[in-house]
C-alpha cells in the first residue's frame, strides 16, 4: 500500500534546496519554526533559479517563488501547498540602463502611475 506524503512530512525528510538569506528564506523559516517543522535544507542556492535547476535535476524539492517555478516542467514536478503561510515584504524599484532615451523613460514612469 503506497500513501501519499504530506507536505509537512516532505518538508521535513525530502532533502529541500533553498536560497540562501534574504527576507523569503527568513519568512519561510519563521512560518515553519511557528508550527513547529523542521525543514530538511540541504542545499543552499545563490539563486532560487539554483533552487530550481536542483530539482529539475530530480535531486531536491525546494520552495520556490512562482516567477522561478515556471521555468520548471508542469509534468516533470508536483506542486503542494505549503502547511504555513508565508507574507514576505518585497521592495520593487524600477531599473533602467543609463544610454535608454528619454523617452522610454517617460513611457516607463507613466506606466508606472497607472
């Protein structure tokens, strides 16, 4: 008889590639610290784009961003829910390249204000 493993058993026995600091790891850390899982990290990436390629190798599960996760098969991984919520605060700046012209900059920050 097989069972299926629920996300918390995976979180703590399936080795888990993470990204190293920052303020998702931080918050992924404190949510599960708070209903008592110990996550099984075995692998810490400079990148969650690091995170996700371990797992396309088939050697990690990770907790990943959704932006980093599309890069993964839909019919090569299986997605769970997580057993805690997780709220990071994100800052987002606009960026753009010294030599862009001035008008994409204008049509930039006009999209912004909208």
């Amino acid at each position: 008889l097989i069972t299926r493993k629920s996300a918390r058993e995976i979180l703590e026995s399936v080795p888990l590639a993470i990204s190293m600091g920052g303020e998702l790891r931080r918050q992924i850390e404190l949510a599960a610290a708070k209903e008592d899982i110990r996550l099984n990290i075995t692998l810490t990436c400079t990148s969650f784009s690091l995170a996700a390629d371990a797992v396309r190798l088939g050697l990690y599960a990770a907790i990943l961003p959704d932006m980093a996760a599309s890069s993964l098969a839909p019919d090569q991984i299986t997605r769970l829910a997580l057993p805690f919520r997780v709220e990071p605060t994100r800052r987002i700046v606009a960026a753009w390249h010294r030599s862009a012209s001035s008008e994409t900059m204008k049509i930039f920050t006009k999209a912004l204000h909208h």
